[in-house]
C-alpha cells in the first residue's frame, strides 16, 4: 500500500492555511501522497454548543490567535490579512473541492482559496473570489456550476460526517494510518508516522 | 537586563509537564534564564464558563490530548500515567512553589511534582506526596507549614491575577519581553525570542 497521509482540512480556519501551503513540499520529502479532505467544522462545534468560532467566543484566545499567525506568517515568507467575516463562510468553497477530480488542481485550488481568504483578506463565500481561484488553479471554470449539485452537497455531508466518526475537534487534522495528528504543529510528526507505516 | 523568559505553569496541565521538563537545559542552551510562574487557571477558565478541564468538557479532544502526550512522552523518553482524579488540585502545590525562596530548589520542586503527578500517576494534593517532592527536591521539610501562611495563599492570588491580566488563557505560556507564546509547541520559538530581545 502507498504510504499517505489525509490531509483533513477546512477553508475558515487560520492554522490549516498554514499546512496548506506547505504540506506538499514536506509530504513529498518524504515520500507520502496527500488525500485532501475538506469538511465543515461547523456542525462539530454546534454539538458543542459553539455558534461561532472558538476563537471569537474565547477572546483572549482570539487575541493570541492572531498574533500568533502573524508571527508564523512572518517567518515563512506567507503573506497574511485578517478576512473581514471571520470566519468565512466555507461551505461553497468545500463543495467546490470535492467538485474537482483532477488531484493536481485539487489541490492548486485549495492554495488559491487560502491564499485569497487569509493571505490577500478576501472573501471565499464570494463567486468572483471562487472564479478568481479556480482560473489561477486551472480548473475549467465550468466545475463553478457543480457546487450546487446534489451529489456535490451529498459527498461534503459525508466528509464532515466522517471528519466526527473520526473524532476530529478541529483543523487541520492529519490521519496517518490509526494515528490522528491535530494542528499545523503536528504535521511533521505525522508524516514522519506516515512514511513509517 | 538579563535575557529572561517566564514560565507561566499549571500543574493540572498535562502540556506544561512537557515544558518543565525540558525547559532548562533548552534555556540554557539560549543563554536565557527562566522565572518559574505557578498560576492557577481554574478562575480563568471559571469567568469563561468552564469548570473542569477543556479536555474532560470536550471528549473528543480530551481523547486525543491523551493519546498525543502518550506519544509525546514516549518520543522524549519520560514516563507517562494519567492521573486520577483528571484534573488534579494543584493548589497546594502551586503554594508551595511560591514559599521555596531558592531558585534552583524551586526549579527542582517543580520537576518534582510535574513527575509525581503525570509520570507516576500520584495525587498531588496529598501532603505525603508534596512532602516526597520537597524531599525530593532537596528544600527543607519546614517549607510544608508555610503553604497555608497568608501572605503565600495571597501571593498565588496575585500571580493568577497577573495571568489574567496578560491574556493568559492556557498552560504553559511564555513570556518573553511583550511577547506571548502558548504551548510546550512554541517553546523553542519563545526562547528564541527571548534570546534576541
């Protein structure tokens, strides 16, 4: 079996960004392939009674939050804007992944859909941000109309419902065999654990 | 002005066990020297709504942090036991640390306790396992009559105070000059900071 990682991400949160532009350069170090899985944090954290990010109910963590970004943007090299909500809605963008079978774009859009919300403060709820995206990732711009597309809706359903039969409490999250790696600081960790498997 | 972080520690946090086992050495390593700050973050986590640890208030994440501190330990060659109860009262130990004057039997009291506590499983609360710990880390048997003094139990009062009022909002954190780093993660970067301020 290929040694792989799956790479469980979401397009609001701000550290998933952070392995976002950087997991395939790392994964490819060490020889493990990257499944890209988009899911909704959202109904996760309203089983928990959160309505909103925990880094708006939980202000002195917000607070540190983004500082924190700043500071890690800063050292490599990432630009980096707060996005005006936060967060964003990401559901459309979700959708749009699961929309692209082509495993390159795949993946060049979820960079340009991160690298627009939090690297150029735009808003990824926004067709003219999504089109954007999609063109600078390749993708025909045609997959645009699959996003609402029942199959669509129904396969981003499953993901999240996953993402919580997996036990994921946030992102991102890594799956390395039985093994669940959580937050950018783990990443490493967990592809060292993939290529081992 | 010497190069100095502070060690903002919770001896209920499993993650600060992390960081104050490896603190010095990776100090030292800096050339930065370290205050050792008992704080207690039961009132924090109060004003928020939260009165037992995030980890037992969210099962999915608290099922994860065990597993992850699991690997940690084993990784970094420390023992590892969950204690029981999860958390444990850290008040008379975080006293305690307050009523040791010399730095380097604090320092060892600390390592101390951390060690009962996650790497043998012990109940910190109980003064014959506090009184191992002074043993242990060589401070006079008499510091024990000092946890209940008055002008101890209000100096704890004002360092939870002080974390309060710099934004503290987890264990461990680290100050260094205005800047805060949280988590054992983010250690190596704190001292960093510190070593260039």
């Amino acid at each position: 079996m290929a040694k792989t990682i799956q790479f469980w991400f979401e397009f609001a949160s701000t550290y998933s960004y952070l392995s976002a532009m950087r997991i395939e350069a790392a994964a490819q170090d060490k020889g493990v392939a990257i499944e890209w899985h988009p899911f909704l944090l959202g109904p996760i954290f309203a089983d928990q009674g959160w309505h909103t990010s925990p880094f708006n109910l939980y202000p002195a963590k917000g607070r540190y939050m983004w500082r924190d970004m700043e500071r890690l943007c800063k050292a490599r090299g990432l630009p980096f804007a707060k996005p005006d909500p936060f967060p964003q809605n990401s559901l459309r963008a979700a959708r749009l992944v699961l929309a692209i079978e082509d495993h390159r774009e795949r993946a060049a859009f979820v960079r340009a859909v991160f690298s627009a919300e939090f690297g150029a403060g735009q808003n990824i709820s926004e067709d003219s941000v999504l089109a954007s995206c999609l063109d600078e990732a390749g993708v025909h711009s045609g997959v645009m109309n699959r996003a609402g597309d029942p199959d669509i809706k129904q396969a981003l359903f499953e993901q999240s419902a996953r993402a919580n039969a997996l036990g994921l409490f946030g992102a991102p999250s890594f799956l390395a065999g039985e093994e669940l790696f959580w937050g950018d600081d783990r990443l490493d960790d967990a592809l060292e654990y993939a290529s081992t498997i």
